[in-house]
C-alpha cells in the first residue's frame, strides 16, 4: 500500500470514527437534555413535567425525597437535625425554668412537695396487638377489629392472657416476650396506648383500644411512683411557670449575659445549660423523636408511600402524590414543603431547564 492509499485508508478511517463519536454523543446528549428532575437516584423526563410550574416540580422534589426515605426506612436519619434542634429549645425552656426558681429562691423541698401531690407513673404493661395501620383498608381494619375482640371475649372468659398474647399477637417477638413491654413513661408510648393503661388497675384487662399501629388488648402488670430526682426538671418548670415567664427570665439572662446576635446568644444560652449540668430527661428526648416519627408515618399514610419500593416505584408514587386533588394530601404536601431543609441536607436535587 503506498503512500497516497495509506492517507485515504486513514482518512476513512478516521471519519468512521469521529462518526462514532458523534453519534454516541448527540445520543448522550439528547439524553441528558431529556431528563428535566433528579433526586438521588430518581430522575425525571421533561415529558413526565410537562407543564409543571416551577412551584410544582419543587414539590414534586420533595414528594421524590421523601418517598426515598420510606422506602428504604430513613425518615429517622432524615428528620434527625429537626429533632435535635427541638432537644435544644427544650433545653432552653429547662434552664428558663432554672434561672425563675433561682430568682425567687424556690428550693427543691418545695418542688418535691408539689410533686408529691400529682407524681408521674412508670406502668409495666403486657399486651396483645393486632397489626392493622391506618392506612389499610377498611375491610382490613375491620378484620383486625374482630380478631382482637374475639381474644378480648376469650380473655374475660379466664384465657391466659401471657399465652393468649404468645400465640394471637403480631408485635415482633411477642411470642417470647408474651406480650410483656419494656416499663414505660407517659412519654413512652402514643398518647391512646398510654390512655388505656394509665385507667387500669393492676391485674385489670383494657378493652380493644385503637392506635395508628392497629388494635391492642392491654393488662396492667405494675405502677409505680417516678423517683422524684428523675421527675424534677418536669416539676420543676411547672412550678416555674406559675411564677413568671420562664422564657422572659431567660431573654433577660441573655441580655445581661450574652451578644445580641441572635445565634450567639442562643450559643450562649446552651453552653450556660452545658455548664449547669442541665440535660433534656431521656423521656423528653424519646417522645421529641417519636413525634417526628408519627409526623413521618402520618405523611407516608397520606401520600400511601411503603418501605422497600424500588425507584420505579417511588417515582410513580410521587407523580400520583403530586397529583391527587384531595384536601387532606394538598395539606400535607404543603406541610412537607416546610420540611425542605431536611430534605436539601440529605438528598442531591438537580433541576435541569429545558431546551
């Protein structure tokens, strides 16, 4: 092959391959340009937003991101930084409540004394559940309903409850347990459980008492009074309120004793706490997660989002989410929308303009 045939061989050669090159990139690019939303690993078309104001894909976003998060069970992770700022402003109302009983001098015989009068109970409970969340059918709830009152009926008739609950009961390990819960606080448990067995008498069964996990049976097993050293920062800003102001006396430390900045004073503020020794009760900080838990359930409920979807799966949710006209989920996207922080901190977003 001489010279001049080589030159051609080349040149097709090389026109094949930018030809290649060219087409795998207008290929790629057009891909590119197609795609109009991604979230994570979520992406969305311009076709799929056709339409959709800039308001709407903005809330489609955090429907996708949210979605996300029940599905593979992260909404704790996700709403973890909301949490802690609560454990700090509930914090703060602790040491409000410190510096008022400084102010009039109230010492800790009077906080015990009031205490004494209306104590807070540790309740050791035993019980049996029927798993049928709110979001079920209603044929579904129905059925769940029956069961737990046919145990109920077999209860009162003289059944072992520690068995009956062994056998019947869908908590996770009941069945070794038998039923027997861990020894709770009012702040333990959801406010309709608590209820149920905070009425009971020792050895007494509850009726079927409803919860957004299903239908339970309770018996109360045990009460006892809450030691009031480990009850006192809840006294104590009761009595403290009914002094003056708890957040007036504080706002009047911090002028006195930090910036005006806002940040540096609530700085200023923790770190005072810190070095009183003040912490959030263990029982605050369990019901301050629980009511972002019940904040994450009620909003996956309404938008009917479910662990372990895969992207095809959350996507297709989201869109119907994003859509459906009723009320209650109109409410909800809005009060997700405030959730945007949290979202943003955890999740890659990325709009693409169209062109």
């Amino acid at each position: 092959m001489n010279k001049a045939e080589q030159k051609n061989t080349f040149r097709r050669m090389r026109a094949v391959f930018l030809l290649g090159v060219g087409s795998s990139c207008l290929s790629a690019c057009a891909e590119t340009h197609s795609v109009a939303l991604t979230v994570g690993e979520i992406t969305y078309s311009q076709d799929q937003l056709l339409g959709l104001t800039d308001s709407r894909r903005q809330s489609l976003a955090d429907l996708t991101a949210f979605a996300l998060s029940v599905a593979d069970s992260s909404t704790i992770a996700l709403g973890a930084p909301l949490v802690s700022g609560w454990e700090e402003n509930r914090l703060l109302e602790i040491l409000g409540a410190e510096l008022t009983l400084e102010k009039y001098a109230v010492g800790d015989d009077v906080l015990e004394a009031k205490y004494l009068t209306n104590p807070e109970w540790e309740l050791t409970v035993r019980h049996i559940l029927f798993f049928s969340e709110r979001w079920r059918s209603s044929g579904h709830r129905a059925e769940a309903q029956a069961k737990a009152g046919r145990a109920l009926v077999s209860l009162l008739e003289g059944a072992d409850f520690a068995g009956t609950a062994a056998e019947l009961s869908e908590e996770p390990g009941a069945e070794g347990r038998q039923g027997l819960l861990t020894p709770g606080r009012e702040s333990s448990w959801v406010p309709e459980f608590w209820a149920a067995a905070l009425a009971l008498e020792q050895g007494q069964i509850s009726p079927v008492t409803e919860t957004q996990y299903g239908y339970h049976i309770l018996r109360l097993e045990n009460r006892i009074v809450v030691p009031f050293t480990e009850a006192r920062s809840i006294i104590a800003r009761v009595v403290a309120a009914q002094l003056e102001k708890p957040g007036d006396v504080l706002t009047s430390w911090i002028e006195q004793n930090a910036d005006s900045e806002a940040s540096s004073s609530r700085a200023a503020a923790l770190s005072e706490a810190e070095r009183r020794g003040l912490i959030v009760p263990a029982s605050e900080r369990m019901e301050l997660k629980r009511e972002w838990e019940d904040i994450a359930y009620r909003l996956s409920s309404t938008f009917g989002f479910r662990y372990g979807w895969g992207p095809e799966e959350v996507a297709n949710a989201a869109l119907a989410a994003l859509s459906n006209p009723a009320q209650n989920v109109n409410l909800s996207r809005t009060e997700l929308s405030t959730y945007r922080p949290l979202i943003d901190e955890r999740y890659t977003i990325e709009f693409l303009s169209e062109r």
